[in-house]
C-alpha cells in the first residue's frame, strides 16, 4: 500500500536529525510507482524529496543513483550547465533504504512529446552533450563501470547470444543484429562519461525570459559510467521529427571526435532493449513476458525487414563532416520511430531484481522504416515501447502530483532495466 506524504515527511527527520518539517506534498516522479515519493517543506523554506523503494529492484536502483550523485564533486558540478540533486540524508523505512535528497522546480517532457526544431529538442541534445564532456576521473574514482568500445560491443554481443539461445528470436533480426554487430565501422567511437540511457523525462525544463526551453536539472544518475554516448540518445527512436535538432545540438556541443554511426548504434540499441526483454522473461521463467516479448519480436522483425541495415561497410570523411552537422543532407528523412505498446513495470518487478541496458552508421537518409505495433494496447499483456501521439506536451511541475498513463509507466519502467551496464 502506498505511503502517504505525511509519513514519508515524517521519516525525513530520521533522515536529518534537528529537521523540523512543515508541509509535505505528493510527489509524482513518473518512475511507474516503483517508489513512493514526497515533497517536505523544512522549517527554513528548503524543500527535499524523499523516496522510499517498493521492492529490491528498486532499492537496488536508489542505491546506485545515491552513489553516482555523491561522485559528482563540486568541482564537477560547475562544470554542468543543469543542477544535479544533493543527497542529503538516508535512512530505513520500513526495511528498505530511503533517500532524501534536495528538490529542484521544473517541468518534464516525455520523449514522444519532444517537439521539432530548436528548443526542447536542442536544449536536450546539448545537455547531453555536457553529461558527454565530463572527466572520466569521476567515474574512475567512484568504483563506477568503465568500458571501452570493444567491451561495449562485447556485451551486446553476448545479449544476442543470449537472445538467440533461447531459440525464440527470429532469423530476420538475428542477421539484422549479428551484421550490424559484424561491421568494425559502427563501433569506432570514443568512450565518454554517460549516464546509462536517459531519456528526456529525466531531465528538468525551465523557459527563460523569451519562453526559451532550457534545461535546469538531470534527476537520475544511477547509470553514471563510461562508455557508448550512443545509449543516452537511443529514446531518439522514439522521437524521430527531434532527431535532426537533437543530434545537431549534440554534435555542435560535443567534446569528443565526431561519431558518424552514432545514431545507427542508437537505433540498434533501442531495438536490443527488444532482446532484453525476451531474455530477462526466459531467464527468469515467465511465460507471460516471454510471449509478449516474442510477439513484440516477430512485429519488429516484419517492420524493418525491408529496411536498410544499421551497418555500412565504411565510414568517409564525408560521413564524419555531416556527423558534425557542417553539410546539409541532400535525401528525405525517414520516420525511424520505434512504436511499441507498452509493459507493466510492475510485472518485470516480479520477476527479476536485476537490471539491464541498450545506438548505429550511415547517413541519415539511410533509416530503418517506422516500427508498428498496432493493436498490442489491447491484448492485456506487456512489452517495450509504446505508440503514442499528439502534440508537444509538458508534463506537471514536480510540486504538483499527475497522473501516470501507461506509457509513461512503460518507458521509465523500460529505462529502470535497462540502466545498468
């Protein structure tokens, strides 16, 4: 049962000793109640979240975000465009592990909401990019994950192994996934500092003075590590008239050398969460999951099966260039939007306490067409993904309490397991 504002409040004084608090108010994180959250109003105005795991998973998960929020030193700090939360008290409530931490004003955008052309799309592409820029000290120092281009492609390559043992991945997908897997182009790239595959209701938007979008916050840091750029931008799957502005922004704030497969291996990584999914059900012997995820499979598989492949065999000068965003694209560009139904997150809750992650070369005329799942909404059962539409949305500022459709609960639970590397 739910926790009430009132008694999550309360345990913030076994938090902060001498705390004194004064109001308390729902909190809607849009993590698929995987915690229950509130707002505490402290004797002196401050403000703090506190945020009490419902189960292992995601006790593990608070845990993880506790410790990447206490790598980023001061120093790190200033150097990020956005604020970051403070952990600034833990505590047990009710045996598990709570956090509280300091709370920042702001809206959210769920990524299918992300609009074309500069603002929430370029304001995003550039955060990232400073998420990118940062030392890998931080994570060295912190005990963190470190991988190198080849282990990155290693551990998707043992995902596909493991897809392919359980005997349900259809062929299309595995000659799709072991050529892209194959091509030594798509994986020339720089490690960076990434935090783990966010995707843009992470992070916290303000307008400025001219109604400007800029963002002022990045909540969630349990995938702090070094490695693929690559995750923290496959939810552009799910955003494809934001591709163009995001990657531009990105490329034109990016550190590093440019990377023409980076959007390929994006796409690849979005669709390898499809992979996750079918292995985290057979691994843990749910048949229901198991299902849904091979149906989710075989539609993915019908869609791209005309498309073409995420690998090219060389990557030019050229390509590099227009990576940058210096040359225009002389082709149309393709809807590439991965469109699924969506999962309960609750469900894979039940049946694993681990988590896991997620991409790709080529121009950007060269795409993968739009995927379809027409008619999962109904079956009852869940998947990755979601169809969603309509027009550019805010979400609530995070003092007012919302209402989560099952999208959302699909996308940050999706997120949840595949976060750790």
């Amino acid at each position: 049962m739910a926790r009430s504002p009132l008694t999550l409040a309360a345990s913030v004084t076994s938090a902060l000793p001498g705390a004194v608090v004064v109001g308390a108010a729902a909190l809607s994180e849009g993590a698929s109640g995987r915690y229950d959250s509130a707002v505490a109003t402290l004797h002196d105005g401050a403000k703090v979240v506190i945020r009490v795991p419902i189960d292992a998973a995601a006790e593990n998960d608070l845990r993880s975000d506790a410790r990447a929020l206490g790598a980023l030193t001061q120093g790190v700090r200033s150097v990020l465009p956005f604020h970051a939360p403070f952990v600034v008290g833990e505590t047990t409530v009710d045996g598990r592990h709570a956090v509280v931490q300091t709370w920042s004003p702001g809206y959210r955008v769920d990524a299918a909401h992300v609009p074309p052309g500069p603002g929430v799309a370029s304001a995003l592409g550039t955060a990232i990019a400073a998420v990118h820029a940062l030392p890998a000290s931080i994570v060295r120092d912190a005990g963190l994950p470190l991988l190198s281009a080849a282990q990155v492609r290693d551990e998707a390559e043992r995902l596909l192994d493991r897809c392919e043992a359980t005997g349900l991945l259809p062929f299309g997908l595995l000659r799709r996934w072991s050529t892209a897997l194959g091509s030594d182009a798509l994986w020339r790239f720089e490690s960076t500092v990434t935090a783990g595959g966010v995707d843009p209701a992470s992070f916290l938007f303000e307008d400025d003075a001219q109604g400007v979008p800029r963002v002022t916050g990045l909540l969630h840091w349990g995938g702090l590590s070094v490695g693929d750029p690559a995750k923290d931008l496959r939810w552009l799957a799910s955003a494809p008239d934001a591709r163009t502005a995001v990657l531009d922004a990105y490329t034109d704030a990016a550190s590093h050398a440019p990377d023409a497969a980076l959007w390929e291996r994006a796409r690849l990584h979005a669709e390898l969460e499809f992979a996750a999914w079918l292995v985290q059900g057979h691994e843990a012997g749910a048949e229901t999951v198991v299902a849904d995820a091979v149906g989710l499979l075989e539609a993915l598989d019908e869609s791209v099966r005309d498309a073409p492949p995420l690998a090219q065999e060389s990557i030019t000068v050229d390509d590099a260039i227009a990576a940058l965003g210096r040359v225009a694209s002389d082709t149309a560009t393709v809807d590439t939007s991965m469109q699924t139904d969506t999962y309960d997150a609750e469900a894979l809750g039940e049946y694993t306490a681990d988590d896991a992650e997620p991409a790709a070369p080529g121009s950007a005329d060269e795409e993968t067409a739009p995927l379809e799942w027409e008619g999962w909404a109904d079956t009852g059962t869940s998947g990755p993904g979601a169809t969603t539409g309509g027009t550019p949305h805010r979400s609530e500022p995070d003092t007012e309490p919302r209402d989560e459709d099952i999208d959302e609960a699909a996308r940050n639970a999706l997120r949840r397991w595949t976060e750790s590397a």
